[in-house]
C-alpha cells in the first residue's frame, strides 16, 4: 500500500482524538527511512545492488551508501565530486572510507554513520581530523572499534555483541573539529560526551535517543547559548540533578524546542525554568510526574504554543485547566496520558482557545459499550463541551454520538475539519447539519456513516473542498451513489481507500469530479488500468497516489499513465517500474517528483534520467 499520508494532507485519527487539519494540499513527500532510497536534486542512495560498472556521480552533492560492500564505498565516494552529505547506513568504516572523504575535506558539511564499525587508526584519525567544514553529525548505533583489521561489511554479530559494550561517540568526537558544529544526532549522550561537545559553541540541534548525564555535567548543557532544538528522549539511569545545574538551563535563551524525557527533578522546578524561556514554542515532556502547580506555571507561558504530555499519568483535569490558561498554547496533545475523565476534556472546553486537541483513546470515566443508553449520553455530552471550545477548527466525533450530539456541531460555526469514521451509524437526518456549517472544509466518512441521499447534503456543503472515503470490503455501490451527486461541488483533493477499488464504475465516478487536483486511491487488490486511463478525464489533476499491483504489464501501466498530461507529482506505491518503463514514463509526462519501488530499475537508468531532467525527484524503497 502506498504512503497515503503523503498525498492526503490529514493524516489518521484516532477514535475521538480531535486534530487540526491543515486545509492546503500538501505536495507529495515520502519519508526516508533506512529502507528508503531516493534520487533526484543532486541526491541518490546506492544499495547492495548497485551496479558493478562504474559511473560517475558528478553533480550528486548528498550520497546515501546503504549495505554497499567496503571496496565499493571507497570509489563511489571519489566519484561524487562535490560532495556536501555522505550517509553511511549498515556498512563497516575502515580507514580507505574516510580517507576518501579527504577529497571533499571543503565541501562536506554533513556526516551520518548509521549501523555500522567505525575502525579507528591513526589513518582514520587523521582523516577525520581533515573535515574542517562539518556542520551537521549524526552516529546512531555505531561500535567504535580500535582493532585496525579489516571487518566483514555484514558482520552484524560481532556489532550486536559490541553494542551494548561500546556504542560510545566519545572517541569519534575527540577527532573531529567541531567549531563548525551546529547539528549532533547520537544513539547514546554521556556526560563524556557533553564534555567533548564544548567546543561546538554554535551547537544549534542536539537529539539523543537515551541520555545518562551526571549531576555536574548536565549543567554543560547551559553552555550551548545558541540551541534551537533539544530533544533528552530516554532516560534509562540519569542521577538528579541539583537545582543550581537545573536553574542553569536558563541561560538556554534561543531554545524553541524541547523535548525531555524521564528527567528525574522535581516538575515544579522543571516549570519554573522553562518559563523563562522566552522563545519556547513547541514543549514536550515524557514519562514525568506532573503536577497542577507546575502546569499553571506552564500556563503563565508568553510563548508556548504546542505541548505534548506523553505518558505523564499523573495528569488531572484541574492540571489541564491550569496549563491552558497560557493563551498561546493552540495545540495539545494528551493522547497516551491515561486515568483522564471526561470532566477533564470538558473543563478545556469551556471559553478554551484550543485549535488542535489530541485526547486519549480511552477516558476513565467511559462507559461500557454494551450500556448503550449510558455511553451514548456521555458521549453528547463529551462531543458537546468539545465543540463549546469556539477555536477548535477540527472535531472528531467519538464513538455512540447520537443526532442529539451532533446537534453542538450545529452551533459550532468554525468548525473546517469533520472526522466522522468512528461514529455509530448516522441517517440522513442525522447529517443534515453539515450544510449548515459555513466554514467547513473537509468531510471523513465510512460507509457506515454514508447513508443513501447523503450527496445532496454534501452538494450543499459550498466550501467543502476535501473528501475521504473509507470502506471496508468490496461493495461499491454506496460509494458510486456518494459520488455521482457530488460533480458540482468543486472538490480539491480526493482520497478513497476500499478492498477492492478496480472497477469500471467508480473509475467513470471519478473521472466526472473535474475539479479534483488531488486524488489517492488505495486497495487491496490494486488500481486496474482502465480505472488509470478514465483519469485521464479529470483537467486538473495534478498529484495522483495509486496502488498498482504486479500483475498488470509495466508498459500497459505506463501507456496509461502517460494520458494524464496534468500530472506533476505520482505515487505508485510499492510498483517496481523497469528500466524502460521508467524511461517512458519521464518522457512522457513532465513530473516534479515520482515514487516508485527501485527493485528492477538500475542505477545508471536513475542517474541518466536525473541529469537529463535536472528537476525531477525520484524517490523509492527497495
């Protein structure tokens, strides 16, 4: 299945988490990941299977070696001539690696060693030491390894024995300069290597997965004036630190984002700091006692403006109330803070000024399904103090919402984003609301909550420009119905996700919307080439995400595609083109940014076509 996230700009909700949706099209990205490999805008990622012949990689500025064999690292290297970004990924470091990037000793700015034995000798050292310009580091899961013998590139048994002994950055940081450091990335952060990070005073981004910081050398954090960005994920032993290391972190003036986890100091004190940190922005804190003292410190806060609470248990309904004074906060998360009432959540929605607001899953206080009477009154009630909040822009609506619930929507005058998906079963009137909403945006059904007739509500939706479908098995006639009434309302994106979506019917549904630039369809069983080819109907198509299975010829699929002249922007998912299906498709379509699967494409295919069409990005996993 494709990454629909990638072409729908909302995202998955879950049962009565209420988010704020952004009412653009998102142009379509796929994230990277270690299995992920992307090409295109001077950067390519090589894997094992690269191609023995050697080509040059001139005008590739960032190079990705994932799983490359250690004598094949070394001349790819010297062959990008301009290197600025070298990531290393699942692939042993010895000296003839490093000592290759002494020949972009100007250029590199960026280093990423992932997965991997560094062996270090004075070769290496000396080579490390040459790298003057380095701004950005990243060294995740990395054995440092002092034995100049040559290591097995896949010798991750002696790399899963040494982890836990010598995954330490120390040794590598004491080689590299680091007055041109602004951005480190580490597995592990010890109090060592905070020591060793002095002299990158222009340290702007520092992330560490598990800290364990002394009481004397977590006050070193102070000293980066200029962070931006702090992120203390896991804490798996760190001592407490004395008030005077904490109070220090005063001196962190440019910080706007921070991340603490497990940080064992009393939460008032923590509060108390952060307050005075004028630029703060973006807060999160995890697996920490909280307390409503503390929160109403928060919520004296001039600048926070997104908080996270993850697994902070210790949260209680008057603690909400107190953090939310702080005006500014528009954004907040409580998802994975279990024990909450629903008294909790209607306390923010009394005069709240909540944009986004993301609450657990399950609330204490919620009763069981089967007493249908109870839950459906005290999930109005809930869906009701929610909606009382006049600045939420988003409402999802929780599970057992009755017509009489639906009812504080009504009076709800600014809500843009409506997630209905995990309501019970609605009928028409229970919808008839929706037209009555000005402002409204975009609509999230099922076919539970799609009942016959329910277009005419929905054509009378004036602004509705967003649309998601989602049904569970294969019976598409309800979805045909939905869709033939909806031609006149001037839809922007589309995204359709059902078992079976391969029919000739819904493809001629669709292909009558001719307002859509936006579209995704996900299915099981794939997208048919006739549903591609009446696609070809729609004139403003510009971003297009579709499942296309192996089954169907690549040329047929690419003959196909090759009709829709508007496209800019094309997922396909996990469909490996070939070599001349790729070819044909880039020839015949002008594409800003492709993603396909890259297992039966070459690598000098992917380098021509990214030279001969300089703006095109290709992204794919293998």
């Amino acid at each position: 299945m494709i990454a629909a996230s990638t072409l729908w700009p909302y995202g998955s909700f879950n049962a009565i988490s209420v988010g704020l949706l952004c009412c653009a099209v998102l142009a379509l990205a796929h994230v990277a990941s270690a299995e992920t490999a992307r090409m295109g805008r001077g950067r390519i990622k090589i894997g094992p299977n690269h191609d023995n012949r050697r080509v040059s990689l001139d005008g590739f500025t960032e190079l990705v070696l994932s799983a490359v064999p250690e004598h094949r690292c070394t001349s790819i290297i010297g062959s990008a001539k301009k290197l600025e970004a070298l990531t290393i990924d699942g692939t042993n470091v010895t000296y003839h690696q490093l000592d290759a990037l002494k020949t972009h000793k100007d250029t590199l700015v960026a280093l990423e060693l992932c997965r991997c034995i560094l062996v270090l000798d004075r070769k290496a050292a000396l080579a490390l030491a040459s790298l003057t310009k380095l701004q950005s580091l990243t060294v995740d899961e990395v054995v440092i390894d002092g034995a100049a013998g040559d290591v097995s590139s896949n010798d991750f048994t002696k790399l899963t024995s040494l982890l836990s002994l010598k995954d330490r950055s120390d040794e590598l940081l004491a080689l590299l300069p680091l007055a041109t450091l602004t951005e480190y990335h580490c597995r592990n952060l010890l109090g060592s290597t905070l020591e060793l990070l002095k002299p990158a005073r222009n340290l702007e981004v520092l992330v560490a997965e598990r800290y364990e910081v002394d009481d004397q050398r977590f006050a070193i954090l102070a000293r980066f004036q200029q962070l931006r960005r702090l992120e203390l994920r896991n804490n798996p032993n760190l001592l407490r630190p004395p008030k005077q290391s904490l109070a220090e972190l005063k001196e962190l003036g440019s910080l706007e984002t921070l991340l603490v986890g497990e940080l064992p100091v009393d939460f008032d004190e923590l509060a108390t700091t952060l307050s005075e940190l004028t630029m703060l922005t973006t807060l999160t804190i995890s697996f920490m006692e909280v307390t409503e003292s503390g929160l109403a410190v928060l919520g004296q806060s001039k600048s926070l403006q997104k908080v996270r609470l993850d697994n902070c248990t210790s949260l209680t309904a008057n603690g909400l109330v107190e953090l939310c004074r702080a005006l500014t906060i528009h954004d907040l998360d409580i998802e994975s803070c279990t024990g909450l009432s629903s008294d909790a959540i209607r306390g923010l929605g009394r005069g709240g000024h909540l944009t986004r607001l993301v609450i657990p899953v399950q609330l204490a206080d919620e009763p069981r399904a089967s007493d249908a009477d109870k839950a459906n009154t005290w999930s109005d009630r809930l869906l009701s103090c929610i909606a009382a909040n006049s600045f939420l822009k988003t409402v999802t609506v929780p599970r057992n919402t009755t017509a009489s619930g639906l009812r504080a929507i009504y009076k709800h005058k600014g809500v843009e984003t409506l997630d209905l998906r995990r309501a019970e079963a609605m009928t028409l009137g229970d919808l008839r609301f929706l037209s009555g909403l000005p402002v409204l945006q975009c609509i999230m059904l099922s076919e539970d909550q799609a009942p016959a007739g329910v277009a005419e509500v929905l054509s009378q939706c004036v602004r509705m420009e967003h649309l998601r479908l989602e049904w569970h098995d294969s019976i598409i006639d309800g979805m045909l119905d939905l869709l033939d009434g909806l031609p006149e309302i001037g839809l922007r994106s589309l995204h359709i996700s059902m078992k079976n979506a391969g029919g000739k019917q819904l493809a001629r549904a669709i292909a009558r919307l001719k307002s859509v630039e936006t579209l995704v369809v996900q299915s099981d069983t794939g997208c048919s080439v006739d549903m591609i080819s009446h696609l070809s109907r729609l004139p403003r198509l510009t971003k297009l995400g579709v499942d296309v299975k192996s089954e169907h010829d690549s040329l047929e699929v690419v003959n196909a595609l090759g009709s829709l002249k508007t496209l800019s922007e094309l997922d396909l998912g996990a469909y490996s083109l070939t070599d001349e299906a790729l070819t044909n498709l880039t020839n015949s379509l002008d594409l800003s940014s492709l993603h396909f699967s890259m297992v039966d494409v070459s690598e000098s295919a992917m380098i021509r076509i990214c030279r001969e069409r300089g703006n095109l990005e290709l992204t794919g996993s293998r």
